[in-house]
C-alpha cells in the first residue's frame, strides 16, 4: 500500500514538472500573442495614417491585408494555447482523480491502525506482549516490531498531510487552467467576429479599386519601370563591387604567393572578409530589422496583384511600411559600398559584410558616406514618406554577390 501511494506521489511530483515544461511552452506562446497584439495595433495606426487620403489605394489594401494576415496568426497562437491547455487539463484531472483515490485508501488504512492502537492501547496489554515471548531474542524482535510500528503510524500521518497537500495544489492548478482556456476561447471568438470584418472591409476596398482599372495599371506600369532601374543600378554597384574585390584579393594573394579563391557568390575574400561573411551566415533568422518598428506590407518574391485580375508582380526584397521620419538602420556590421539616386529623388544605400549585401531603398536623407565602416543598429538613412499616398515605407534587400535571397528568411520574426 505504501509503496503504491509513494509512487503516485512521485507521480504527482512529475506532473509538476511536466507543467513547467508546459509553462514554458505556454510562456513562449503567450510572447508571441502578446507581440501580435502590438503588431496588429501598429498596422491600425499606419492604416490611420494611409486613410488620410482620402481616395482609396494599393497602399491601404496592403496595410488592411498584412493586419487580416497578423490577426489569422493570433486566431492560430490562441487555438495552439487552448490545445496546450486541454492536454494539461486532462493530465491535471487524472492526478486529482488518483490523489484523491489514494487519500481515501490512506484515511482509511489510518482509521484502521487507530482502532487497533486503540484496542492494544492498555500498558499491560504491552508489557503482556513482550513477556510471553520464549526467550530474550523474540522479546527484542518484538520490542523493534512495536517501535517501527509506531514510526509506521507517523509517517501515515504525514504521507496523509503531504498527499492533501498535494491534491489542493492539483485542484487549484485545474480550476486556474479551465478558466484559462475560458478566457482563450473568449478571445478568439472575438478575433474570429474581428477578421470577419476586415474581410468585409477589405472586399470593399478592392471592389472600389477595381473602378480605378486604367488609373491602376498606369500607376503600376509606372512602378515596374522605376523597379527595373534600381535593380539595375544595384546589380551594376554589385559588379563593380565583385570586381574590386577580386582585384584586392589577387594584389593579397600575388603578395603571399597563394591562388585566390572565387566563392559561388563571384566574389574573392580575404581572410578578414570570409570571417565577415561567416558571421553574417550564422545569423539566419536573427538579423535586426532594418527599422526600429514597422509592417512588412511587401513580400518577395512573385505575387498576385491584390486587384488587377491575372497581373503578377515581382519583388526583389521586402517593403516594411513605418512611421514618418523613421531611420533605416544596420542589419550588421559591414562597410557603405555603394550610394546612388533611385526615381523619385530619393536615395539607397548598399552596405557590404563580406559576400553578402543588404540593400536600403527609398531614403530621402542618407547619413553615411562612401567606405564608412559602421556597425550594427548604426543609422543609414531616413526613409521617405510619399506625400501623394502618406505611406511611408523602406524597400528592404539582401543578395549574396549576384543572387538574390528572401529578407524575411534573414531577419528576426518578430522586431
């Protein structure tokens, strides 16, 4: 009997732990709602800032799009709790079940030494318990019998103490957990009423923009031209970077006797540049963002347009709509390659780190210089706000020498 109750003891004792594994799992989820919740309130505030304008635009149905995105990722984080919270509830439940099996045993193999202890309680009966024994070795065994017997009974007591200890505990834990999960599903059944919304909102806003067909395509026609002279003007600035970098890697190697070697990107190190490059490689998935705070409205790659019917288009990088009057900052450590004019009058901005390249477009001032060394967080530029659309956003790129990567793949998920 003892042993059974210990062992659902230590049972109880790893469900313990197992909760604050589940704590820490729920800890990580809880962040990450909490860091939804301020994305989906800062998309608002730029959202308020695009509906200045009074006539609708791409530029409002992107912002509406990424907060529909970011809200659906919050409906998901809470779906993942509540899934977390069942498996919990559940285990929580079988060990209050066990727990109070076990007191009840425990209670009532107590009850019986009670009674017993008291039916022997007399000092007669005792002293008539160790005297009939047959000889001086019997009368000691049973001397230990009754002293262990004694202990025996304690620890009951305790073991009986500890258990209710236990089993509160265990009630508490449920309770809070059950209304937890009451207060998730709250929450997502107002998200859920919430993106019905946007979605209604947002066919709205394309059925609006689809009365402007013409004025549209003029608009991204006009666009596709001004792409395809910053892509020009970056890959031409990456030649020319790759081909002075090969050329001091030779002057480096003829000094020191040794072949210089090409990477696949076209570019040829040194051994302080490799290392550059190695550390900016090792942190995929954890560079900075390129601003401080701000909504990645622009995704790379190829995508639909948001209204024109079978048109796509091509994104180099990523756009991140902010705040007026933001600055650009440093993903990482590395040197102003290159500083060039882009349509519109404004400017970008290259910085090297090794065979890598991060690239920030649409700045209206640039406070760098050509081959200023700059570290991390260090401020580029400030990014410009068109005054036509009240957006204000920076066009974000990374390349590795001649080929082209996906920011969103490099930089932090969260700001």
């Amino acid at each position: 009997m003892m042993s059974r109750v210990l062992s659902n003891i230590m049972l109880a004792l790893l469900v313990l732990f197992s909760a604050q594994a589940f704590s820490q799992s729920k800890d990580e989820l809880e962040k990450k709602k909490k860091q939804l919740e301020k994305d989906i309130q800062y998309t608002q505030s730029l959202m308020q800032e695009a509906a200045k304008n009074k006539e609708s635009s791409i530029e409002q149905l992107n912002l509406l799009t990424t907060k529909i995105s970011i809200r659906q990722e919050l409906i998901d984080n809470i779906v993942a709790q509540v899934r977390l919270l069942n498996k919990q509830i559940s285990e929580t439940g079988k060990i209050v079940q066990r727990l109070e099996d076990d007191l009840k045993k425990l209670k009532s193999e107590y009850a019986k030494m009670i009674y017993y202890a008291y039916k022997n309680k007399g000092y007669y009966d005792r002293l008539m318990f160790l005297f009939s024994a047959e000889d001086f070795n019997q009368a000691y065994k049973r001397l230990k019998y009754m002293q262990q017997y004694t202990k025996y009974r304690q620890k009951q007591a305790e073991l009986i103490q500890q258990t209710q200890k236990a089993l509160s505990a265990q009630i508490e834990d449920y309770e809070k957990q059950k209304k937890q999960k009451s207060a998730l599903l709250t929450k997502s059944e107002e998200e859920k009423l919430q993106i019905t919304t946007e979605i209604d909102q947002k066919n709205r806003l394309v059925e609006s923009l689809q009365d402007k067909e013409k004025e549209l395509r003029r608009e991204l026609k006009k666009k596709q031209k001004e792409a395809e002279k910053i892509n020009k003007a970056i890959e031409d600035a990456i030649r020319r970077e790759i081909e002075l970098a090969r050329k001091k890697a030779e002057e480096k190697a003829k000094e020191k006797g040794t072949k210089v070697e090409v990477k696949a990107s076209g570019f040829a190190l040194t051994p302080a540049e490799a290392a550059v490059s190695g550390n900016f490689e090792n942190n995929k998935g954890r560079l900075i963002w390129p601003v401080e705070r701000g909504s990645i409205t622009g995704s790379f790659g190829t995508q639909k347009h948001p209204v024109l019917a079978g048109v796509t288009t091509n994104n180099t990088g990523v756009d991140i709509s902010t705040d007026r009057d933001m600055t650009a900052r440093a993903v990482f450590d590395g040197s102003v390659s290159a500083i060039f004019s882009v349509p519109g009058g404004n400017k970008a901005v290259m910085v090297r780190h090794g065979e890598y390249i991060s690239v920030y477009v649409n700045l209206a001032h640039v406070n760098v210089k050509m081959n200023d060394e700059i570290k991390l967080k260090d401020e580029i530029g400030t990014v410009a706000t068109d005054h036509s659309t009240g957006q204000t956003a920076l066009h974000f790129e990374l390349w590795k020498g001649k080929i082209l990567l996906n920011p969103a793949d490099w930089i932090l998920k969260s700001k």
